[in-house]
C-alpha cells in the first residue's frame, strides 16, 4: 500500500536553519536490531564487531549482512572470487533477526495466482526454486557444520473464514502442476474451531534457527577468506564501489546490494513493491504438546482481497519442559495502522485472541514486528539493478518468504556474476514487468494514497510539545516546518526533522517499536533518526534539546 512515489513531489521544501548536530551511532539505535523489541532469536550473544579501518580492494563487495548478504558471499567464495562484506549494525540486525524462519515452497502468494501472471512453466521453475533453496541450507548446514536446530516438518495451508471453498482446491491442482508434493487432508492437526477443518498439506518444508545459522554462515566466510566488516555504513555507492562514513573506500569490481530494500534504488524498485508491518507473539507451551509443523491460513479476503493478511505459526524447542508457539500476522502497510484504528501496540493482543481460540493459550514471552517487502507480482527481484550499471546486483522483495528468497538470491547472484547461465535469470529479473499484476499495483498504490492521506498529520500545529507523554511521540510543527518529537521515558526530549530523507514523505511514530516510519515507500528511522531500514540511506537530522525548546517557546 506504499506506492506514493509521485505524491512526495507536492510536499513542500525543507528549510531548517535551527542548530543541529549528527547523529551518534549507538547499539540502541539500530546497531543490535530493527527496532524496540527483541525477537527470541537474538538471545544468542552477537558476533564481535570488525568496523572498516581502511581501504581495500576486491572482485565483489556486498552490502548487507543479512541473511541475504551473507548467502550470497558464501555462495561466491565457493566460486573462488574475493569478497568483502559491509553491514551498518552487527550481522542480522536487520530484517534476518526478526523473522519466523519458515522454510517453504508453500508460498505467501497462491500458485493459481502465480500462474495466472507467470504461466505455468515459469511457475514451476518458481517452486523448483524455493525446494532448492531448502535443499541448498541443509548442504550448507552439513558441509559447515552448523548447529542450528534444522529440521525437515510438513506444513498446513487452511483456509481463512473469509476465503472460498474452492480456492483451497484450486490452489491443490496449482501446486501439483508446480511440481510439489501436496494432498488434501481432512483434519489441520494442532489447528482447532474451524469452519472448514480441510487443509493442504505441503511435504518437505523446514525450518531453523536463523541466528544460529547466520553465525555459521559467518565464520565460514571467514575460514574461506572472505571479509566481513560490522558498524560499517556505505554512505555512498556507484559501478566503482563503495564509501563508508568514515571516508574508507572498498573498490570492487562487482556490487551486491542487499539491504532488504535497496538503498541504492532511489526510484524504480519502489514503484514496484510495497512495505508491511507483519507481528509476532511468542507463547510458551508445554513440551511436544503441538505437531511439529508449519501453519499458515490463506489470508483476510475482507480486509485487503489484493494481499490478504495472514497468520503464521510454527514451534520452536525452548526449554527441557516447554515449546515456544510463535504466531505472526495482523500486517499493515508501514506507517498505515491508524487506516484500520488499530495501533501497532494493540496488535499483539489481536494475535493472543485468535491463538488462544485456535491453538492453545500460555504465557506471552516475547512480542517483535517485521518488515516485509511485497513485489507486485508475488516474487523477488533478484539480479542487475535496473537503468544502472550491469556490475550493480540487487536481491530485494522478500514477500513473506524470506529465509528461501535470500538463499535464491545467493545462489543466482554468484550465476551472474560468474558468467553462468541460470533459468531463473529471467523470472527474478529486476527489470521485469508483468501487466496481469497492474490491476494489484494500481489497487495498492490507490488504498496506500488515501491512506497516507488520511493519516498526514496537517494538524501537527495543534499538538504541543509539553502534551507529549513520557514513551509517546507526535509529529508537530514549529515556524510553519514539521519535527518528530519523541519523550524517552526519562522525560527527554528527541527531535528530527519529520520528512524522510528518502523522497521527503512526512513519517509516522510507530509506538510499539519506537521509530519513524515513513508510508510512502517503508523508510524506518531510530527516535533519534539513524536509518532502520532503507530505501533511505541518510539519518534523519537530529536536533540538541535546547535548541529544539528554544524554537518550541518552552524555555
């Protein structure tokens, strides 16, 4: 619902001319992860940090160390090129650390749908793809040896009150004619009080512990010689490399960009995919008292018929005596939740409801939000970046499947640069433009107008500082300019400057994990403006608090 690319031209320029400083990097601004809370799979210690302290030359540098990133460095070492890694936080900070990890070819968008838009060959190499990536973790986690707690389950597609009978059915011929082994069962185990209790069964689906396996990925970049450089920020990219802040430049013959969205792109992969908010709960339940499976119901038709919002679930081995449940849905577009009047924070308790209805109920440990990337045409852009140079690759739109689209991406990335032919070269091309998902672009681009519309805080003038509570922030507006002004719980003020560095669209707070976000195109930014998640790739200014109560008339 993010399409506004056009819109941010209306807005007016800025001219701040009150005293500013930088901002500061520190771990509570990103450095750890995207974001307020915690997920559980960052209770492992982080890996040490290694920041850049000179220049340095390679065949390839990639940007991001994510899950993305790092696949495909491993992937390029393997081919025996020379690769440096830069990551601005610590490895998996970013979206990597706050997923579910779900392992599938039980896709987010339904493969009739597919179908429709890529045919039904493309659509099998698109299944073929994501049963590889599957294929190509557990190689990894065999080869590396790595302890991550992979594991081979079923997984359970059943269907959401709102959706047809039928579409259950079709979506079980699809995915027959995608070449994946799947059947009808009549009972979802572990599922209870449903309308409709049948569900498609997709066999070979895994998942892991994604934290574990990055660190595993990591020291075996390292022990194959690759590079990797922590609370390192490129500040700046071309065909030629990268400059970080500190002025250090990597000179590499080849780019991979791999920020989740790239922040390289300032246009066109933004007119292309639109960001989301997704939630997660964790319940702790007793030991083996659900199946060892993955869920995932078919999606809200009543709220959004385009991308229906849907529930997740999975367990994950927690203590000698309990599971940890993980459920994850109730997704919005970035910055958009006022559009539904449920708040970010009120999210949570939605998930807790429909859990203890339909699974089991227990003792919430741990609640965190994602982002996620929605190509219009349900798959990831993975490979050249378009209208730049041809040695600029991108792997970006990870639609609800992550931990496979970023294995994808590795393995096609370190094809193309390479010089190997790869089928998927054209069906995850960058550049590619399906007409039959105009009607969901447009659709989207309309809804995520009117709703930044909706939500565009032109009042800002009404909210005063000083009404501002302790944990709260509002956008507000001081000599006809607009500033973000978050109260810590400490009663400090922080202020920056309210329009995204990206296009200039005017962001939102986000009070459930304590950001900026910007609706247009999914821009997150600290409290204290340090970039969460691009396209943006510059802080938003930060202002001294005494020169923000001066300009407010507070002091």
């Amino acid at each position: 619902m993010n399409m506004i690319f056009w819109f941010v031209f209306l807005l007016p320029a800025v001219n701040i001319n009150v005293n500013k400083m930088e901002n500061q990097k520190n771990e509570n601004s990103g450095k750890i992860t995207s974001g307020a809370h915690l997920s559980c799979w960052l209770e492992i210690p982080p890996l040490e940090d290694l920041p850049l302290k000179g220049n340095a030359k390679t065949e390839v540098v990639v940007v991001g160390g994510g899950l993305a990133g790092l696949s495909a460095a491993y992937c390029l070492l393997k081919s025996g090129k020379k690769v440096v890694v830069v990551e601005d936080g610590k490895i998996g900070s970013g979206e990597t650390g706050r997923t579910t990890a779900h392992l599938v070819t039980a896709l987010d968008d339904r493969y009739y749908h597919l179908q429709s838009i890529f045919g039904k060959e493309q659509t099998r190499l698109i299944a073929g793809s994501h049963r590889e990536a599957i294929n190509m973790i557990e190689r990894i986690i065999s080869e590396e040896k790595i302890n991550c707690d992979f594991t081979k389950i079923p997984g359970y597609l059943f269907l959401h009150p709102s959706d047809r009978v039928e579409n259950l059915q079709r979506e079980l011929e699809a995915a027959r004619e995608a070449g994946l082994v799947v059947s009808m069962v009549g009972e979802t185990p572990g599922i209870n009080q449903l309308d409709h209790r049948q569900a498609i069964r997709f066999e070979s689906q895994a998942q892991f512990h994604p934290m574990k396996y990055m660190h595993g990925l990591y020291h075996a970049i390292i022990k194959m010689g690759g590079e990797i450089y922590t609370n390192t920020h490129a500040k700046e990219i071309n065909e030629k490399g990268i400059t970080t802040d500190d002025n250090f430049r990597i000179e590499a013959d080849h780019l991979v960009i791999a920020t989740n969205s790239p922040i390289n792109n300032k246009y066109s992969m933004h007119l292309t995919q639109y960001a989301y908010r997704t939630y997660v709960i964790g319940i702790l339940v007793p030991k083996n008292s659900l199946p060892h499976a993955l869920w995932w119901d078919t999606g809200d038709h009543g709220r959004n018929e385009r991308i229906a919002p849907y529930h997740y679930i999975r367990t994950q081995p927690w203590t000698a005596t309990e599971d940890l449940l993980l459920v994850g849905g109730e997704d919005h577009a970035t910055g958009l939740a006022d559009v539904e009047n449920i708040a970010e924070e009120d999210r949570y308790r939605l998930l807790e409801e429909w859990t203890g209805k339909h699974i089991a109920k227990g003792e919430t440990v741990y609640r965190w939000s994602g982002q996620v990337l929605e190509p219009m045409d349900g798959i990831a852009f993975i490979g050249r970046n378009p209208w730049g140079k041809n040695n600029i690759y991108i792997i970006t739109g990870d639609s609800g499947n992550g931990m496979t689209h970023c294995t994808i991406g590795g393995m096609l990335i370190s094809d193309l640069i390479n010089g190997r032919e790869n089928t998927l070269e054209d069906v995850y091309s960058p550049s590619r433009f399906k007409w039959r998902a105009v009607n969901t672009m447009f659709g989207e681009f309309m809804d995520g107008l009117i709703g930044y519309l909706r939500t565009k805080p032109d009042d800002a003038d009404a909210v005063r500082i000083a009404n501002i509570q302790p944990g709260d922030g509002s956008v507000v507006e001081i000599r006809d300019q607009k500033y973000g002004v978050y109260r810590d719980p400490d009663n400090k003020l922080h202020i920056v400057a309210a329009e995204c560095t990206h296009l200039g669209c005017l962001v939102k707070w986000n009070n459930d994990e304590k950001s900026w976000d910007c609706p247009c195109h999914g821009s997150r930014f600290s409290y204290d403006g340090n970039v969460l998640n691009g396209p943006a790739n510059v802080p938003l200014i930060c202002y001294h608090e005494q020169a923000a109560d001066f300009v407010a008339g507070i002091k």
